[in-house]
C-alpha cells in the first residue's frame, strides 16, 4: 500500500464522533479521552474517514504517549510510522 492513501494531522473536535467508535471497540474510557480529543493525531484516508489515532501527552518538557488505536489493525502496520513520524515531529516542536 501507499502512504499517499493516508493523511496525518492533528484531531480535532469534528472527529470525536469516528474517534469514540474507535475507542469503544477498544473498551477505552471514551469521555476521558474525548476531554482531550486535541492531544490525538489521527490518521485519515483521503476522504477524511479516521482509520487510526495516537495521543501524545505534553506536560511541561515532558511527553506521554497514550491510547493507540485502529479502526481495522490490517492497516496499523501502514499507519504507525506515520502516526509515529507525526508524534516525533510534535515533540520536537515542543522541545520534548
């Protein structure tokens, strides 16, 4: 497969609706990490359909990384290096 069929970016509050169903085939606490949807990076297809997300939390110069998920595991070994490449690059820009 391609990594140009995926897109990388940050989540936001517009996807919690594909990330709660995610996380709840999972048997994540949804509302906790719907409370911090923005820590999330979320892979998409090229419509915009959310296959994947990876949180990453930042507290002071010190990072976490939390509750990774896939809509379909087939495709998590496609998408973790971006989510991951993604995540390097956030810290870095926070000075993790």
């Amino acid at each position: 497969m391609s990594t140009s069929k995926y897109r990388v970016r940050r989540a936001t509050l517009d996807d919690i609706g594909q990330l709660t169903a995610i996380w709840e085939s999972m048997q994540y606490p949804t509302q906790a990490l719907a409370r911090r949807v923005t820590e999330f990076q979320v892979a998409t297809d090229l419509d915009g359909k959310v296959l994947g997300a990876l949180g990453l939390q930042i507290a002071e110069r010190q990072g976490r990384v939390h509750s990774e998920a896939f809509g379909d595991f087939a495709l998590a070994e496609h998408l973790r290096p971006l989510l991951w490449d993604r995540v390097h690059a956030v810290a870095k820009n926070q000075g993790l």
